[in-house]
C-alpha cells in the first residue's frame, strides 16, 4: 500500500463531456498552449486526442496501418459518443515523429508533410462526418511563447 496520500483536485467535476475535439502531438511542451488556444476560441474544456503524432496517424497513407486504426477508431469514439462538432487538429514544429521518419529528407520536407498530413486528416474526418467544424493549426515556439498558426484546409 502507498504512503501518499489522496490528492483532491482544485478544479470542479463538469458531468458533461466538452463539444470540441483537439487532435495533436503528445509533446508536453504545448500541452497548456493547446488548451489556451481553445479557451482563446470560446472552449472552456476541450476532450484531447494526443499521441506522437497527432493528426499524421489519422492519415492512412503515411502512417503505420495499426498505429492509424488505433487513432482513428479513437476519434470516432470520441467524436460519436462525446457529440464532438469541433475539432482541432494542430501539428509542430520540431516533432519528434515526423523527425524520426522523415528526418534524412530535411526540415521544408517535413514542414510539408505535416501540412499535407493536417489536410488530409480534416479531409478524412469531415468526409466521415458532414457537418462537423475543423481548424488547422501548425504551432511553433517564439522565443518564450507558443504561435498557432492557422493552416487553410486546401493548399
């Protein structure tokens, strides 16, 4: 048995689930950005989505077929069982996955290829779901602060 004792929470239990939908990287760096852009956008709570990656594994033809089932099933849980009618997908830059796989092909390489992934996975999830908003971001650090940049959905 444990020594610590129960932490409780300063912040209050919502009994609803949140209508919006962030899908980004898992990188802890811009976690509170990420939940700062959506306060900035009107969302007080927003239901997360987040592995390495983001929305690259929502793209079938670029990512590992298990890793993009895995995500992909995941978001339409979320999206059908929360009535999610938002969605953020945010990439960054200095990822570590896209550097992992595509690190030999340089820095504007990878840069596209998250853009073209952003795209993709918007184009994907509002093909399964007419109707539902999705915002395109690519997020780089400043200095000390977090930009979002916003991405249109066509090139």
């Amino acid at each position: 048995m444990s020594d610590e004792k129960t932490f409780v929470s300063r912040v209050a239990y919502e009994h609803t689930h949140p209508t919006v939908l962030a899908v980004y990287c898992s990188d802890g760096r811009f976690t509170d950005a990420v939940e700062d852009l959506a306060q900035h956008l009107g969302h007080e709570r927003i239901d997360t989505l987040t592995i390495p990656g983001g929305p690259a594994l929502l793209n079938r033809w670029v990512a590992d077929y298990l890793e993009s089932d895995v995500v992909t099933r995941a978001a339409r849980f979320l999206i059908e069982g929360h009535h999610i009618t938002e969605v953020l997908l945010l990439a960054h830059a200095g990822c570590g996955y896209y550097n992992a796989r595509h690190g030999s092909m340089g820095p504007e390489f990878i840069a596209e290829q998250q853009l073209t992934d952003l795209r993709h996975a918007a184009e994907e999830l509002q093909k399964a779901y007419p109707g539902i908003n999705v915002h395109l971001y690519f997020t780089r650090p400043h200095d000390t602060r977090i930009h979002f940049e916003p991405v249109p959905l066509k090139a």
